[in-house]
C-alpha cells in the first residue's frame, strides 16, 4: 500500500533567532505532529514589517513543496480582534494573521478555501495574548499535518473580506523609459534588494539605477561585471533589481534604508 510521505510545516516570521519563540513554536508543532519535517525559510523579517513579509512569502512560495503547511507570522496586531486565518490553495496550505501577510498568495495562487481559525481545541489549552504563534498557529499546523481538514479549523470566510496591503510598487509614467522604485530590504550581504521588476522592462537595452543622492549605478549581470568594491545594480535571485559593491556591502556604503526611492533610466 502506498503511503503518502509525512507534509512539511514551512516557517517564517519576524521572531529572529536569539530567543526561544521559535523553538517553542517547532516544541509545540512536534509534540502534536512528531513526524512532521519544518522548513525555517525565515526568521528575519524586520520586526512587525507586514510589507516585506508579503514580499518575501510571494517570492518563496513557487519554491517550496507541494502540500507544505506554511506558517507565516508576523503580527503587530496580535492580542486584537483581527483574525486568525487559514487558507488552502491547489498546491499549500498557508496559516497566518489577517493583516495583509498573504497579500501575495491572495494575488497569485489559486484559492480554493478559506476559514477562520476559531476552534479552540485546535488552540494549546492556555494562550497568551502576544503569542498566537505557539498557542494558535502551531497546533493549528499540526492538525493539519496530521490529517486533519480545514473546515475542522473554524468558519468559511469569504476571501474579499480578508485584509490586503499595498505592495512595492514598481511604476512607469513613460511608457516604459524610466521605472520609480523603492528599497525593499537590505539582505545579510548588504545588498539592497527594491521594487524594480526586471520582468516589466527591456532587459535588452543598457539601464542604470539612480539615487537621489547623485549616484548612477550601471545595471549589469553580475558581481564580476565591476572591479572590486565598485557599486553594481543586477537582477537578483527573486527577479528584483538589487543594488549591490562588489566584494562589499551597499548598505554600509550608501547608508539606505527600506523605502529609499530608485530610479531605473536608459542609459544615455
């Protein structure tokens, strides 16, 4: 008889590494589901950054397994009446607050159901009000890698009542000449990841990436395009342009933070 491997639980939240909220998260989902396997995909997202938590569940999605459990919080509304969400697509089962944090799966999954999570005995017994990743989200995600169905989790909710956000954007006002961006994040190499979309211009033509501090950065393909520690502008991995020193951090050198306006232009 075939028997169908054990699902994943995928994890990414603002909690960073050097306390103990991730592992009592992974504590509880293991003690209900003990052959689960748990993807840490990240736990780094600036604190209470709903936008960049968006954006980077977006981009990850198309690479992590079918049927994966992904169970993503970042919460600065936790405690308050903003809902407990789960959501199955034809392909993942995503878990997270209400907030606009599923913003991009809304966009570009099929949905295929939608429930609020409200059952408490899907819940730990005792729940702190600042700490619904361990008391609601975890068991939650164990419940269903155990098997168990959605609908079990609480009431159907229509999608259009559920909270979106406004992503990066990533706009052109002539026809296609220029584009105006903004700084995304910074990753752990200094490199500013922003909202310019490789996908929406002309890779063939020669681009450069302007800063309102006078700085034109020349688009090219990749670290060894430019002599050492000098600036580059490329595509990164997530098909965003990212801004970057060769053999240095950009971050450090140019000192921008997340929202700093870009410019992408033809070079002339």
């Amino acid at each position: 008889m075939h028997r169908e491997s054990p699902r994943t639980i995928v994890l990414m939240t603002d909690f960073g590494v050097h306390d103990t909220y991730v592992g009592q998260m992974k504590g509880v989902i293991l003690s209900r589901a003990p052959f689960v396997q748990i993807i840490d995909l990240t736990h780094s997202i600036s604190p209470q950054n709903i936008v960049q938590g968006a954006f980077f569940l977006g981009k990850s999605v198309p690479f992590l397994p079918e049927r994966s459990i992904i169970l993503s919080v970042v919460d600065p509304g936790v405690g308050s009446t903003r809902q407990a969400i789960a959501v199955e697509t034809d392909k993942q089962t995503f878990l997270a607050p209400d907030n606009g944090l599923l913003t991009a799966v809304f966009q570009t999954r099929n949905i295929t159901r939608c429930v609020s999570i409200t059952e408490q005995q899907y819940m730990l017994p005792c729940q702190s009000s600042t700490f619904h990743g361990r008391d609601v989200f975890s068991p939650a995600a164990a419940h269903l890698a155990n098997g168990g169905s959605l609908q079990e989790l609480g009431n159907a909710i229509d999608l259009r009542d559920c909270i979106t956000i406004t992503m990066p954007q990533c706009n052109s006002c002539d026809q296609g000449e220029s584009w105006d961006g903004s700084v995304i994040y910074t990753d752990h190499f200094g490199n500013l990841v922003t909202s310019l979309d490789s996908t929406l211009f002309d890779t063939e033509k020669h681009w450069m990436v302007g800063l309102d501090n006078g700085n034109r950065i020349p688009v090219v393909t990749t670290y060894s395009d430019v002599p050492d520690q000098q600036m580059l502008a490329y595509t990164g991995s997530s098909g965003m342009i990212e801004i970057a020193v060769r053999n240095g951090s950009a971050a450090e050198k140019l000192g921008l933070k997340e929202g700093y306006p870009v410019k992408l232009s033809i070079q002339s």
